[in-house]
C-alpha cells in the first residue's frame, strides 16, 4: 500500500468528492443523471485510484471472487465506533439512530456537534486542524479494517473506524458509516458504470461493448476501470481470459417447442442434461485449483473433491472449464437434487460433508487451455479440445448429450433426462457463430426444462423489491412480497407480482431476518413500480415463482406499453417454490423474456 508521504494530486483526491457524488447520486433515479454524474467524478478521478473509486461506487472493497475478509464490523460495534469518534456515549447514538432510521444520517449530526464544539474553544480548534481525508487513505483503513483477523483484531477494528470517523466532515462520516454497514442506497449498477467510463476513457458510448467484454472475461470492473484509465481502449480489446480470474457465465433464453428451439439455434443442435446442480467454473493452473459459482462466489473451499478430480482428470497445465457439481447417492448412483448441496456450505466439518453429499461433475464447457482463448470459438471446436483434456471417470465426466436436429428426438432426449434425474436439457448452436458469449443471455443457449410441462409452463425467477405486512395468522409478520423481473436493456427491476403463497410456516418466520440487511426508506432507484409495498427493498434476493397463467395488468411495469397502452405482464395466482442463493439480480428472468411467455401462450389458447 502507497504511504501518506507518497499521496500526491496526481495519485489520489479529497474523499469529500466522492462524498458529495454520492449526496447528489441518492437523490435523483434516473439512469442518465446518475451517468453524467459519474462522468464528471471519473474526470477528476486520477487513473492511479480509478480501480478504488469503482470499488467505493459498488459498495464493496474489492471482487467478491477475491474470497477476502469482509469488514466484519456488526452494529454494535459501528455504533460504538460513533459515539468514540463524536465524544458521545453509545445510548446518545443509540437513541439518535431510532430516531433518524439511518446510523449514517445519526454519524452525520452527531459528527456535525462535534465540530461546533470544538470550534468554540480556541485552544483545541489550534491543536485539532483535521487532515483532509483522501480516497486511497479512506480506502486503505477500510481495507486494514477487513484485514484484521485473530486474538486482538476487534480492538483494531475499533480503533481504526473511529479514527476514521473522528477525521471525516460530517457528510463524509455518513458515507463511510453507510458504507461499513453495506447500506450505501445509491442505485448505480454495473453498466451505469461502464457507461461513464466509455465516454470519459473510451471516446465515447460506443466504446461500451469493448468495456462490457472485458469486464464479461475479467470479472472485476475496478480491474478493467484501471487498465482502460492507464493504457486506453486498444488494451482492453486484447484482453484474453487469465486462470484464476473468473470469467462471467453466459445465460440461455427458454422455450418449450422442439421444433421453435430447433429454428433458433439455425436447425441443428447439441442437446445436453440439465441437471440439477451447482454451476461451476473450475481453473486449474498447474496443481493449484479455483471454483467459482455462478455468480462468481469462491467456492473452492466448499468442494475439496472436485478439488482433486481437477488435478487428476483435467489433462491441460492451465486450463478454465465450465460444469454442474451434482450431489449422487453412492447407493444407487441416482442424482439428487440442487438442495443437498447447501449442506456443503457448512464452514466446519467438510470432510463429513464429502461422505454424506458425495458429488459429481458434468462437464460442458471449455474457455481457455494453455495459452489459447476458447471463448471465440465455436461450440464445436470447444467441445473436442474439452474431451482431449479430460479424462473421464464415473466422477468426473462430460455432461451427456446428443446431436439432432430432429424435433422427436430432442424430446424424446428431453424425457430420457428427466428421467435420470436432470431438470431437462440445454439446446446449443454450432454453427461458426456459436461463440462463448460471457456474460450474455441469448439465443444460441436455449433451456427447456421439466417445470415448463405444468401450470404456467415455465417457472421464472424474480427479485424482491418490497414486502406487504400480513394479516389474521400472519398478522405482525411479512405476508407477501413483491416480485420484479429484470430489464438489461434499461437496468431497472420491474414488478410482474405480489406472492404470498407457497410460503412455509418457516419460510415466513425467516423473512424478517432475510430482509433486514436490505430494506430502505424509499424505493430503489433501480426499481420501477406503480405499487406501494409497506416496505421497500434493495434488489437483491431472488426467487423461483410459479403461477396459473400470465396476464396483463394496470398495477405491474413488466412490459409497461408493450402489449397495449397503460399496461403491464404481470402472473395470475403466483406461488413461492424456493429460494435461488446461487443467482444475483442481474441473473433474474427478464421483462423481455415474459412478454415472449406471454405471446407464446396466447398464440396456444389462439
């Protein structure tokens, strides 16, 4: 880390910048606002910390594929933190924050009194002149705070956010407060983000798809915000995927006719299992192993097995390959379901673990081996370099598949998987366009799966962004939510329903607790609903929904106008089947692909 004698102008800037890019950010929600506004923070942002700022206006100190410590500072210590760096007692902030709803808001005025007295004595205005607090210093303590482990760390803590505090203005204390806390409410997504940074380092918008792609192979965008800053747009167009660096997985569209798949994807496919497991994305440089999740989570640590199998059957010295971890019964060899491997999240005892939930891979994919980018080739050519670099075994093997382009096979296909325990199968392209499309949802990936057979066809997974108070037994509880899909194109959640069936007693019991971290005072910038929620909350958790039917509605934004004027999609009787932990907001199902449900179930009762 730089020292504060090598702090210049050149590598760093005052933090109130930010601070005050962040005040006018919380205020406004649209799109375009927030990008000028970023704009004009990247242009006075020195290259040399391009990376931290990017980090800061994510909320986060760095990738979460980085598996680094969090800051681990819970409220009760942040509150202490407060009241030691404004000379107040912790009942003082306690009772502030009641008050005011917002611990950073509670910092802000209590900082602000602390400042009014000190400037009222001569002596300790003469002897207190405050540093000015730059964004690398501000970003450095935070990351000491993140770093401290063991016997002892919790003092250090301590006393590094309160030092932290008792330096900052009063705006910068709540946004420093508001960060610990992982509340900054700001509202910007990653391609908001990308946008500013096209037109300040790229020449302009239409530099964005270089951006995106790098960002797709490279999934750190303070990474990509650096290299674009200090070595311009020629160097992100040659960037190769790295081992060790996860890549962003590219996502399938769905359909449920053989014969409309078949069309899609150019008239001959590769049809694979689906199955009903955990995503992964394993690297192998030499012996040393990494697996990330579907979003992009380290979960290495989770699976020493496949850790193994990785070293063993994957032939290639450096090599990055997509599968599913699919938890079997060593009894029968039948698979089973996705749920049995949360019990590998257990922090302690993974070696029972291992024997009680043994796993195996099915692999699909391949992106990168030894020195040559497989993510520009097409599916074939990916698929006969993975089989030369596999070795396969009961354990560790290609997923099974077949080529066809004939619609009675695919289904019959599609029955022989469910039959084996997947939830269906992948129908691929492989034309000379089928390139690996990281990060991207299209149509040379198409899902059709065991669920899309019952009600309403296909099953959708929706993000939350608010929750309606129960009534008679649910009374004092949360008893419904409100359900939004997911818009690319405009980066906003857009509501389709409010569920409140097929929630168990527990589930219920759970909300509060699941909720808490995410809920605000007003709703997400990102969000666009015509509903009120008795309480609003960030995007973030998704969850799987089923319903009778689609159906246009006056009250949903799904779709808004495109069906007819002045309404929505939105889902007839919709029912909670489970949560999805391994998928972020962004993966949700989008609007685009339920006004495409929606049209082909008109077209059926036509």
């Amino acid at each position: 880390m730089a020292s504060e004698k090598a702090v210049s102008a050149e590598s760093d800037m005052p933090f109130m910048i930010l601070a005050e890019t962040f005040e006018k950010i919380e205020v406004i929600s649209s799109r375009t606002q927030m990008t000028v506004l970023l704009v004009n923070l990247f242009k006075q942002t020195p290259p040399a910390i391009i990376d931290k700022v990017v980090y800061l206006l994510q909320g986060k100190l760095w990738p979460d594929w980085y598996g680094m410590p969090e800051l681990g500072i819970g409220e009760k210590m942040l509150i202490k933190a407060i009241a030691l760096a404004t000379n107040s007692t912790e009942s003082e902030v306690e009772k502030l924050y009641k008050t005011l709803g917002d611990l950073g808001k509670a910092a802000e005025k209590l900082r602000a009194k602390a400042e009014k007295i000190m400037s009222k004595s001569s002596i300790l205005a003469f002897v207190s002149v405050r540093r000015e607090l730059t964004v690398l210093r501000v970003y450095e303590t935070l990351s000491r705070i993140a770093m401290a482990q063991g016997e002892g760390s919790r003092d250090i803590k301590l006393k590094l956010l309160a030092g932290l505090i008792s330096e900052a203005s009063p705006k910068e204390a709540k946004y420093i407060v508001r960060f610990v806390e992982g509340r900054l409410r700001l509202g910007i997504g990653d391609a908001t983000i990308m946008d500013a940074l096209a037109i300040v380092y790229g020449g302009g918008v239409h530099a964005r798809p270089v951006i995106e792609r790098a960002y797709n192979l490279r999934a750190d965008l303070g990474n990509v915000a650096k290299i674009l800053a200090t070595q311009g747009i020629d160097a992100l167009k040659n960037i190769k995927p790295q081992v060790g660096i996860p890549i962003r997985p590219m996502l399938a569209e769905r359909l449920n006719n053989p014969v409309e798949m078949l069309k899609k994807v150019g008239g001959k496919a590769y049809v694979e299992y689906k199955y009903d497991g955990e995503r992964a994305q394993i690297h192998k440089d030499g012996d040393k192993i990494w697996i990330y999740s579907r979003r992009l989570e380290n979960i290495t640590r989770q699976y020493p097995d496949v850790v193994e199998y990785a070293r063993k059957y994957i032939k290639a010295k450096q090599a990055i390959v997509e599968g599913e971890i699919v938890a079997y019964d060593p009894e029968t060899g039948e698979l089973r379901p996705f749920q049995e491997l949360m019990h590998r999240k257990r922090k302690h005892d993974i070696h029972i673990a291992i024997k009680e939930y043994p796993v195996k891979v099915f692999l699909f994919d391949l992106l990168y081996a030894d020195g040559e980018d497989y993510t520009t080739k097409p599916l074939p050519i990916r698929r006969e370099k993975l089989k030369e670099i596999i070795e396969e075994t009961d354990v560790f093997r290609l997923a099974e598949y077949i080529e066809t382009s004939d619609p009675e096979e695919l289904e019959k296909f599609f029955l022989k998987a469910i039959e084996d325990g997947a939830e269906g199968v992948m129908v691929k392209a492989l034309h000379e366009r089928s390139i690996y499309q990281a990060g991207t949802r299209g149509w040379l990936w198409i899902k059709y799966k065991r669920d899309y057979k019952s009600e309403m066809i296909d099953t959708v997974d929706l993000v939350v962004v608010g929750a309606f108070y129960g009534r008679g037994r649910r009374g004092g509880k949360y008893g419904a939510l409100l359900m939004a899909s997911y818009n690319p194109e405009k980066d906003v959640f857009e509501t389709v329903c409010k569920v409140g069936s097929g929630f168990k007693d527990e589930d219920l019991d759970r909300l509060p607790e699941m909720l808490q971290p995410y809920i605000i005072d007003r709703k997400h910038p990102r969000v666009v609903s015509k509903m009120q929620p008795d309480v609003w909350v960030t995007p973030a958790l998704v969850a799987e929904i089923i319903g009778a039917e689609l159906t246009l509605s006056p009250l949903h934004t799904c779709c808004l106008d495109k069906v007819k004027p002045g309404v929505g999609i939105s889902i007839r009787f919709p029912r909670f089947i489970r949560w999805r932990p391994d998928k972020s907001p962004e993966d949700a199902t989008t609007s685009q692909e339920l006004l495409e449900m929606y049209k082909r179930q008109l077209k059926k009762i036509i």
